[in-house]
C-alpha cells in the first residue's frame, strides 16, 4: 500500500493530517465498510475499516471513529484511473481492485452486492474529483472570441 500511497501523492511520505485535507471522515461518509485488502509487502489479507469521503478513501483498524481516529492509509481517489473487479486476476470471490498508473490495490468485499457498491461508489468519486478537464479548460467554440 505503500507504493500505492507513494504513485499517488508522488513522494515517499505516509499519511499526515495534512493529506486529509480537512476531510471530517469520521461524520457522514460517501460509503464506509469492512472490506479485506492486501498488505503491499506481505501479502497477507487484513480486515479494515474503509470510508469514502470527498474524493479520499481512508482506512482504519477500527470501525468507531473520531476526531481523533488515525488512519492507516488514504488515497486520494483523483489519481486513480480504473476500480473493477478482479476475480479473475485473484481467484477469490467479491474481489475488486483499484489502479494507478503505477500501483494496484486489491480488496475483497463481503458479498457481491457490497463489491459492486464499492466500485460505484469509488468509481463516481474518481470521475467528480479527477483533474483531467476542469470547466475553465473547455473551449466554447459557440462564444469563441477569438474568431
């Protein structure tokens, strides 16, 4: 995860407060759930605490969150390109992953209805939070001053 958390922040650093950007994670989420995902050294299983919110996914040891909660990771999902299923790449049942450029992160869900709410859920938040095209970067060739 750590390769993942470094291909999309561009550094060697583990999450701050600063990377949280301001983000209450602990109050009214996008999506929050127990999913499993891999450890990026050892490649074992864990079972985390994930929630969604403006554009970051973050995870957790622990359901209860607060204020004072500190994540175990976060990405910020604008640096993500693709999230879709993977069962076929793990051989294991509701598993889905999430891609960089660089990286990709594997998780399974409970079941299959919660995998596929997770992917949408991500996959919406990666379309309104990506830098690809910004309204101020479209050209409207109809009011084009420059004719």
């Amino acid at each position: 995860m750590a390769s993942l958390w470094r291909a999309v922040m561009g550094d060697n650093t583990t999450p701050s407060t600063d990377d949280y950007d301001g983000v209450e994670f602990w109050v009214n989420p996008e999506r929050a759930g127990w999913l499993t995902k891999q450890g990026e050294y050892i490649k074992t299983w864990r079972r985390r605490w994930f929630v969604l919110k403006q554009g970051k996914l973050f995870w957790f040891k622990e359901a209860n969150l607060s204020r004072g909660s500190k994540p175990r990771g976060v990405v910020p999902v604008a640096n993500c390109l693709t999230v879709k299923g993977a069962e076929d790449v793990l051989n294991k049942q509701f598993a889905f992953e999430l891609s960089t450029r660089s990286d990709t992160m594997y998780f399974i869900a409970d079941s299959e209805e919660k995998k596929e709410e997770w992917i949408n859920s991500i996959g919406r938040s990666i379309v309104q939070h990506s830098r690809s095209v910004t309204r101020d970067e479209i050209l409207d060739y109809d009011n084009d001053s420059r004719k």
